[in-house]
C-alpha cells in the first residue's frame, strides 16, 4: 500500500494532525492521545506477550510500566556514559539472540545509534521501536529520528507544549487499518471535567509562576494525594506490581502506575484539545529553532566539553533541536539547588537507573550497569530556553564539570566511534514547572 492510501478521510478530526506530521517524516502516521498509549499500542502489534525488550535503563519509569503492561520482560541495555545513548557493542551476543524487540529512547533528543541498532534487528528477525517522544525534531545518519524502524512514537507533550497527544508512525502503511482499530479500542470517553481542566491550565500554571507560588502549589498537592512523585521515581509497590503482572498484557492492572504525570493518556480528545494542539504544532518548526540555538550554546559551556553529547556542530545539518541539554556536573544535588534559587526547576531526570530501582525481580538487569549509573548521577538536564540563564548560575555558583570513565573498546566502543560524540559533531520536569518524569508524553 501506497503512503497515504487507507489514511481517514478529509473530515476525520486527526487528518490535519496526521497530515502535517506525514509530510515531516515520509510515514504514515497515527494519532494518538499520548505517547505512552501510542508505545502499548506498537508493543502489542509487534511483540509477542513474554517476549523481552532490549531498553535503556536511564529512561521515564512510566515507559518500564508500558513494557510490563504489554506482557514483555524488560532487557536493561548498557549505555555510554558522555551521552546516555544505548552502546550495541555492549549488549552481549547471547542477549541479542534472545531479543523480541528493541526499543529506542534517544534521551533528551540525543539519538541512540539507529542505524546500527536498525541491522542488528534485522539481523536478528526482530523489530526496532524508536520512542521519540524527545527527539521530534532530531537527525541521525541524516534521517529523521523515528524513520529507522518499524513504528515509532512521538509526544506533543515536550517540544510542541501540547500537553497532550502524540503520534505511532510506522514503516508499512499497510498496518494502519489494524493500529487504528488497537487503538480506537483502547480510548476511554472524553470527559467535560478533563476538558475543563486542559483548557485552564495554562493559565493556572502563568499564574504560579507569576506569582511565585510552585512551592505553595506542590504543597497543596501533596495534602490531597495528587502529587504522585515525592522524588524522581515512583514508589515501585512491588507487592502490587507482582499481582499486576498476572493479568498482563493488559492495561487496567498497571493503570496506577501508567497514568502517572498524565492522567488523560487514553481519552479520546475533544475538538477543543485538538485545535488547541493543531495551533501549537503549527508553530514546531519556531520552537524548533529556538532549542537549536539554545542547543548550541549550551553545549559550547565548560560542563558539555567535559564529554556532554554534540548537537551544534557539522554532520546533521545546523545540529539537533535537543528538548533537554544533558551537562554534566561534579555535584548535581548542588547544581539543581542553585538553579532552585532562582525558580527553575530541574526536571526529567532518570536516577537511579530501571535496573537498580526495580530490581530482577521486575527486569534484566545490565550487562554493563557502570556508565547508565554515572550518567544517571551526573547529568543536568537543562532547557534549551533558559541556556544563557542557566550558564550564569552555574558559573555563578562555582558548579564543576566531570569527566566521564573511560570505557572499554571491547565493551562499549570507544567516543570516536559513537555519532553522538563531540569528536564527530552529528548529533546532539519543564524547566521552571515541569517535573521529573515526562518521556512518555
């Protein structure tokens, strides 16, 4: 089937939605109400239940859940340690025969090595999933993240500001029919409460920070139960997650777990969410260009020349439109104290890595759990907006750069051969009131 056959008619209320993101990728593409659901929806077409997934274990606990809840074993992969990204060279031959997937994260719109990961699945008879919920607007080997393999889901929640939606884009238009009527199946009645409460938060939330009450707002959240992360991750309830394995694949038994930071993950989106969310992705290509150049000097600072990923340079283009800058620091405790100081919050950090906080019980740990646990410790997730700001702080208050290990060339390759290094220039909550999770979108 030909791109674009089988897509909804004219007057579908996703149309313009699918078409506008059709064009940017050359893929066939399907809305979907959040990032997340889009992810459950390709695990169950392409893997079958009990089957295990190479991820990476520096990564939204709300993605394991998705895992878990499609009825796959998660595979925690080694990363390097100067960028987060997934090192193939490090997963051992014996875990790759034994794969049913491989599932991309391309952390703060870093590319993993694609490509590479792209050969390896075909090789092994598997499909490659890329979540791209930061990297919507990221290249890697001079292709759009999210073209390599056989689905991949991105967010409107992160670069576009929709707080809500995303899209599954997959590599066979043929299989739209089938993702559709998955996810029709799986979306819940819109709600004019939840309506209400998207169309107003906006302005609740200038209204905060205007006022500088986020301290006072999280306060009250926490008094009536509906600040469900107290740290970076979730509580894990492993009594509760032991029964819920039993009824998977299925998403009602971890809906406690999956939900989080995004209550309406399966609504089904009113007409007014969706005008809404056509307004703002008109304006992605501006948003675009503003984390680019904020990219750009972020990753010219000391704290990124101490081994931070490369997005500014030669090799894709003017470089990558990261959504967040991972620096990397001495003391990171210190550094997101200072930042505090001057109301900007440090979100979308992944420490410690899925392996250490759910234990064997719940996944495969990594072969390799050194440079996930490093990086977990020490990058500084920082907004491309706020990179002037954000500099003067740190220099301000005394913060230093950290080198990273040095790896093993037999384990983890070495950084000139990663795309993702500064020696080859390819690649590359919210800042002020976003929290600490969010990858799913």
């Amino acid at each position: 089937m030909a791109l674009g056959e089988g897509c909804p008619a004219e007057g579908s209320a996703y149309a313009a939605l699918e078409m506008s993101m059709r064009r940017r990728l050359g893929r066939e593409c399907l809305y979907v109400p959040s990032c997340r659901l889009g992810l459950y929806v390709a695990l169950r077409h392409w893997c079958p239940p009990g089957g295990r997934v190479l991820m990476s274990p520096v990564n939204d606990d709300v993605i394991f859940f998705v895992v878990l809840a499609a009825g796959l074993r998660p595979v925690q992969a080694p990363l390097r340690p100067w960028d987060g990204t997934v090192d193939p060279a490090g997963v051992p031959e014996s875990v790759w025969r034994s794969l049913s997937c491989v599932l991309t994260t391309n952390l703060y719109g870093n590319p993993d090595p694609a490509p590479e990961l792209r050969a390896r699945c075909e090789a092994s008879g598997v499909p490659l999933i890329e979540d791209a919920a930061h990297a919507i607007g990221s290249r890697v080997g001079g292709r759009p993240v999210g073209t390599f393999g056989a689905a991949s889901v991105f967010s409107l929640s992160k670069h576009v500001g929709a707080k809500t939606g995303g899209f599954l884009a997959v590599a066979d238009p043929g299989s739209r029919a089938e993702l559709e009527a998955e996810r029709d199946a799986l979306l819940v009645p819109s709600r004019l409460t939840a309506d209400l409460a998207y169309a107003l938060r906006p302005y609740a939330e200038a209204g905060v920070r205007g006022l500088r009450l986020a301290r006072a707002a999280h306060a009250t959240l926490r008094l009536l139960g509906r600040e469900e992360r107290q740290g970076i991750r979730m509580p894990l309830r492993p009594g509760e997650l032991a029964r819920a394995l039993g009824t998977a694949p299925g998403l009602d038994g971890f809906h406690s777990w999956v939900r989080v930071d995004m209550h309406d993950y399966r609504l089904r989106p009113s007409r007014m969410r969706l005008r809404r969310t056509a307004r703002l992705l008109a304006g992605l290509d501006e948003r675009l260009a503003v984390h680019r150049s904020g990219t750009r000097r972020l990753l010219a600072s000391p704290w990124a020349a101490a081994g931070a990923a490369a997005g500014a340079g030669p090799g894709e283009g003017e470089g990558q439109p990261l959504f967040r800058v991972p620096l990397l620091v001495e003391d990171r405790d210190a550094a997101v104290a200072a930042l505090a100081r001057h109301r900007i919050t440090t979100g979308y950090l992944y420490d410690p890595p899925l392996d250490a906080y759910a234990g064997e019980a719940f996944t495969d740990p990594s072969p390799a759990p050194e440079g996930a646990a490093w990086f977990a410790r020490h990058a500084l997730p920082v907004d491309p907006h706020q990179a002037d700001q954000v500099i003067g702080i740190l220099r301000a208050a005394g913060i230093r750069p950290t080198t990273p290990p040095e790896t093993s060339d037999s384990t983890s390759g070495t950084r000139g051969a990663s795309s993702n290094t500064r020696g080859t220039r390819d690649t590359g909550g919210t800042g002020g009131t976003g929290g600490t999770g969010g990858t799913g979108g």
